[in-house]
C-alpha cells in the first residue's frame, strides 16, 4: 500500500494543490447549462440554413445531410463555419468582454475564470487556449460545436475521422472531468493548458487581500 501511494504521489506531482472554495455542484451545474445554452445557440445558424436551402421542416441531424439530401457541399461548410464563428462569440468574445472570465452560466453561477497565478483577469491568448484548444478540440465530447469541426474534417478528407476523434475527445474529456471533480485545485485539462483556474467571485478578493498582507 505505501508503494502504492508513492507511486501515485510521483504520478500526481504535477498537479496543483491549492484548493478552491467553488462547490463542485456549481462547477456541474454551470457546465450543463453552458453545454445546453452553448449547443442551442451555437447550433442555430446550422438549422436556419438547412430550413433555407432545403426547404424542409424535418429536424436538423449534422452537417452530413446536405449532400446526402443532393444539395452541393459547401452547405455544409458554410453552415459548420458560422456555428463556429457564434461558438467563438459565446465561450470566447462574451467572456472576455461582456462577463470576464464568465460564460452566461459561469455569470449566473458566480463563479469565473482567472488566471492562476495572480487571479487577475484572464487575456485573450489564455482564452483562445483554454476555450478553443482545449474544449473546442481537445475535449471534443464537452461542447456540441465540436462535432461540426470533426464533421467538416471527414467530408474534407472523405474519411471518417470523426468517430475516432470523438473516442479521442471522450477519453481527455473524462480525464479532465476527473481532475476537476477528484482534486482539491478543480483544474482541467483545459485550465492547465491556459495557466487558469476556476474560482468563486468572492475568491478573487480574498487572493489580493494575502497578496498584499504578504508583502507587508
């Protein structure tokens, strides 16, 4: 047993230590409602222009049914594309500039995304990394855009990586689901990616009243 755990304590080093105070039922629930919210809005462009081009009222499925309906393919990408474009707007423009460091549920959650060594606000690069690598790519079973970026990348390669992608993107999602649920700092794989973190909003100024006691 004590090998065990020595093991795991070399395995585990790396990992970040300091707690947060955010309840992990918060960090859950804002994850539902940003995967439904994200999932609707980002999907919308996507149902518009199959209702547009197809003229059917039949339920939208994936990018797949435009040419499989007979209509050219760029439908298909002109519709994956604009849902990336309002995915973008959602998960990266509205928490750098109308919410800092919040997605609409992280706002209605109150809690937010800081930097982790200072938990100041985050920048625009860590944005990119934790939002568009790290969810959008990385962790392909976290957020529904996902599916139409391994979508276009089967029909532009006429190869079906998406099932491969997506067995991918459920392993690292599951892993990060573990970080985040299993350790005491609630960093994912996303956050350690950014240099971020996920904290309460009181929890910021807790941070800079230490900081500054310290340096007295």
């Amino acid at each position: 047993m004590h090998q065990l755990q020595m093991i795991w304590m070399k395995l585990t080093k790396w990992m970040d230590k300091e707690p947060v105070k955010v309840p992990v039922s918060k960090r859950a629930i804002a994850y539902v409602l940003d995967w439904a919210i994200g999932g609707i809005i980002c999907g919308f462009p996507a149902v518009l222009i199959f209702a547009l081009v197809t003229g059917s009222s039949d339920m939208f499925s994936d990018l797949y049914v435009f040419p499989g309906m007979g209509f050219p393919e760029y439908w298909s990408y002109i519709a994956g594309i604009l849902c990336i474009v309002v995915a973008f707007v959602y998960y990266i423009y509205v928490p750098y500039k109308v919410y800092p460091g919040q997605t609409l549920a992280k706002h209605w959650m109150k809690i937010k995304i800081v930097n982790n060594e200072d938990y100041g606000n985050i920048t625009f690069k860590q944005l990119l990394i934790r939002q568009g690598i790290g969810l959008f790519l990385l962790e392909g079973s976290a957020i529904v855009v996902s599916n139409y970026f391994r979508q276009m990348l089967t029909l532009a390669t006429g190869f079906y990586v998406e099932y491969y992608l997506e067995i991918i993107g459920v392993i690292i999602t599951i892993i990060s689901g573990m970080l985040v649920f299993g350790t005491v700092s609630q960093r994912s794989i996303h956050d350690y990616l950014a240099k971020t973190r996920v904290i309460g909003e009181d929890e910021k100024q807790a941070k800079k009243k230490i900081k500054k006691k310290n340096r007295k």
